[in-house]
C-alpha cells in the first residue's frame, strides 16, 4: 500500500439480475476459490427461498438484512503515552457496508443447516427481522463504543 496517496476504488459491475451493487459486493464477498457462478446460484437461490416463506420480494428482504447489519460506531485502539485506549469512531459507509456483509456472511457459514442456500435464506430473515447472530454482533459493537465514550476525546 503506498504511503504517500491512497490508490483508487475499484467500480465494481452491477449483477445480472438485479442491476445492483450492493448485490454484486455480497456475491463476490460469498465467492470462494473464484467460483462467482457458484456464489450466484447460492445467493440467488437464498433470495428464492426467501421469497417463498417470507411472501415479499427477496431483494427487498436483503437490503433490509443489510440496512439492519450495518454499523454506526466501532472502537479503535489508540495508543496515548504507554496505555492502548479504545477510542468509539463513526464507521466510514464504506466499511459499514463491508462490516455488515462480512458480519451476515460469517454468521451464514457458522449456521447449522442443509445447504449454504438455506443457510444463507435464514441468516437473511433473521437480520432482516432484527435478530440473529448478526444483529447481535453489532450490538455488541455498539455497546462496546457506547462503554469506552469516555476516551472519546482521543479521536484523531
């Protein structure tokens, strides 16, 4: 990485069938060993299944599960004089979209189930509905930025 100026963002192309980013990100996040065709039949396949319990769009749901997953505050060590202090900082939307794709992916692979597809379809309820692992990291994300608000003062 250079020192002197950050290096560009990647633009990263919409998918085929939703003609959306955000969707595009969870795809090639999901993507193992470069097998986008296969992440795609996961993901899509999810929202399917999704669809039929929830009996609302499944993109809707997504976007839902997303919005609810992304954090607002997280805390950074800061090292002040010998002591390493954890300083709560606003998330940039950058990594907050990234933190919660991460988040609801790890919690998908962590779940007991059948198939990843399925796995992923009730990951994505339950984020979308406000619970879950997912929703439960975040939580702890917050209260940790929430308890150490007194080192506020040493944002940089």
């Amino acid at each position: 990485m250079p020192r002197r100026n950050r290096p560009p963002k990647r633009e990263i192309a919409p998918d085929i069938k939703f003609n959306s980013e955000l969707v595009a990100r969870f795809i090639n996040k999901l993507m193992v060993d470069g097998k986008k065709s296969t992440s795609q039949r996961i993901f899509y396949g999810a929202l399917d299944i999704v669809e039929q319990r929830a009996k609302r769009p499944g993109l809707d749901v997504f976007e839902q599960a997303v919005r609810n997953a992304t954090p607002i505050l997280e805390v950074k060590p800061r090292r002040v004089g010998g002591a390493t202090y954890q300083v709560p900082v606003e998330v940039p939307p950058t990594r907050q979209m990234s933190l919660a794709i991460r988040w609801l992916i790890q919690s998908t692979r962590s779940r007991p189930g059948k198939t990843m597809a399925e796995k992923l379809a009730n990951e994505l309820m339950d984020a979308a509905s406000n619970t879950g692992p997912t929703i439960k990291r975040r939580e702890d994300t917050h209260r940790m930025a929430e308890a150490n608000r007194a080192f506020a003062h040493y944002r940089w």
